[in-house]
C-alpha cells in the first residue's frame, strides 16, 4: 500500500487499524471513516493489553479521535 496519506486511508475504509497518539495510547478498531485534516471514525474499539493482544470485549463502540494526536496509522 502507497500513495498519499488519504488514499492509504480510504483503502483502509472498513479494515481493522492501529492508531497510535502524541500521549502513546493506542487504539485499535474499524476505520469507519475520516476527513482532510486525518479527524478519524473509529467502530469496534479496543486497547491493545500489557503483552500486545486486544482485549476480546470491544471498549468502545464508535470513537472518533482528533487528527492533531495522531502519530500514525496501521493498517
């Protein structure tokens, strides 16, 4: 996957991403949708545990995450 920031997340629509913050939180769910300054939809939310695995119970259902706090994505 290549290209500009936006076409990588448009291709990343509906598939499962790591969004990593400025505060080193990271939050792992369905990329539902986002806007031109990388403000991002969220569905299915999870915090990755201690050892790197997701918690199996969703934490949250939708989460949207400001595009300023963003360090990166994974898809």
């Amino acid at each position: 996957m290549s290209g500009r920031p936006l076409d990588v997340l448009e291709a990343s629509l509906g598939d499962r991403v790591t969004v990593r913050l400025k505060s080193g939180d990271e939050y792992v769910g369905d990329l539902a949708g986002y806007d031109q300054h990388m403000n991002l939809v969220l569905d299915d939310v999870a915090i990755p545990g201690p050892d790197g695995l997701e918690e199996e119970a969703p934490v949250e259902d939708t989460t949207i995450i400001r595009g300023d706090n963003v360090v990166s994505i994974t898809p």
